[in-house]
C-alpha cells in the first residue's frame, strides 16, 4: 500500500495523528525534502529506507514505489502541507492505478491554515470577505487564463498565494490592475509554523518593499485582504442573543 501523507505545515507537531502512525509503520519514506520538516523523519522505523523526492523525477518515486510494493512493503510518500494543494500528486495516483498499486491519502494541516494562525486571523469575517481564494502567480509553471491574478483579484476576497514571493513586484502589480487599492492589507509570512517562521504586515503598496528588506524571495504565503487588520466587521450571527437556531432560542432583552 501507498499512502500519501500530508506531513503538515512545518512544526512536527502539527502532523495529524493518523500521519504520524503511518510514519511509524513505514518500511519507505518518500519525503519532499526541500519543504517537509526532516524531524518528522525521526518517527522512522530503524530499518526504513528514505528517499528525497527533491532529487527525483516522478518516474525515479515510481520505481522506488514499485520495487516496495514488489517486495510487500509499506510506503509513505510524505508530502508538505496538504497534499491536495499544489502537492502534484494526481500524476502519481494515476501512474499508481495504470500498474493496479493501491494507495490512500492522510490530510496534512495546509500552510494557509498555518500562516493564519500564526497571524490570529480569520479568513472569513462578516461583512468583509466571507470566500478564501487559493491561487498563485504564473511563473516557469503557467496557469489557466481565467485565473491570472488580476482576474481574481476583481472578487476582493480575501487570497492566499502560494509559490509567489520570488515575484512580489509583479503580483503587486496584477493585484492593483485587479482593483485593489493600494492601501489593501497584506501580509508575507515565511515558513510558516516552523521555528524560523517571520511574519510581517504590511500594504500592498508596501508589500514588494517589506519582502526585499527581510530578504525572502521563497517559502513564504503572501495574505491580502481586510482581514489581515480585521479592523472593521461585523459580529456573527451564531453567538447572536437575537439569533435563533436549531439549538438556542432567541434570548429576550
């Protein structure tokens, strides 16, 4: 069996329960190196064999799964964040399926979970943005033309962008010509929930600027919308003494 295990958003401890054991059962680990916590491999048995992803083609982790399977082994294929997010991990799956290899997959805590708790937000505020757009700018690897920033930037809901901070100026740009005022709220936070984690707020006037001064130009989300300062919004209706649910009946003044 494979299983695709989301590793989490960098702390060791933020992998699920679930991840872990499978962590510890495995006789390979395939880990993405270049972004997966290497403590989280210390969870290895002492006879497991690992693998770094970073220094393999999709062809090199399949044959390094099949040789496994071949010999009954269990394999977790150990990927950052969630692997349903920008986690390339349809290819395997189908790959995995053409040679009848049974596989599962385990949810990993996302980094844009991490990098809103590491800012205490709430993506979704009341009367400010109740949508999260999850997208990144186009760079070696394209996008689709209808989901080019400044297209989705016209929704002025709160966006998340992934594997854009080599690209700050330009993304400043797109966001702007998108309708964003250049005093929007934005915030850069570089790894996320790991111990070297940074986070700076900042505007997106001032946003190409901040992530120059503190030097990141990768492995950083970038946060823009309103509830970045969550200055403005309205209390929700749930815990609402005028608001009746399934549960509570409206409370009299």
């Amino acid at each position: 069996m494979i299983y695709f295990v989301g590793a989490g958003s960098g702390a060791p401890d933020l992998i699920t329960l679930r991840g872990q054991k499978l962590l510890q059962q495995a006789d390979v680990i395939i880990y993405a190196g270049s972004l997966v916590n290497p403590q989280l491999l210390e969870e290895r048995k002492p006879e497991c064999s690992v693998y770094n992803s970073a220094e393999m083609t999709l062809e090199e982790v399949i044959e390094v799964m099949k040789s496994a399977e071949q010999k009954a082994k269990m394999t977790v294929r150990l990927h950052t964040g969630d692997p349903c997010l920008y986690g390339a991990v349809r290819e395997q799956m189908d790959l995995l399926e053409q040679a009848g290899i049974p596989y599962e997959s385990c949810p990993g805590v996302s980094s844009f979970c991490g990098a809103a708790s590491s800012l205490n937000l709430e993506y979704t505020l009341p009367d400010v943005s109740q949508s999260v757009i999850i997208t990144r700018m186009a760079g070696r690897t394209p996008v689709p033309e209808r989901e080019e920033i400044a297209s989705l930037a016209k929704h002025h809901a709160t966006m998340v962008i992934f594997l854009s901070a080599g690209m700050v100026e330009k993304l400043t740009e797109r966001l702007l010509a998108g309708g964003y005022q250049k005093h929007t709220p934005a915030a850069i936070v570089y790894k996320a929930t790991w111990e070297e984690e940074e986070t700076y707020v900042c505007t997106l006037e001032t946003l190409a600027e901040t992530a120059k001064d503190h030097g990141i130009t990768k492995t950083a989300l970038i946060l823009v919308g309103d509830v970045v300062t969550h200055s403005s919004y309205r209390r929700s209706d749930l815990y609402n003494p005028e608001f009746e649910t399934e549960f509570r009946r409206r409370k009299a003044e």
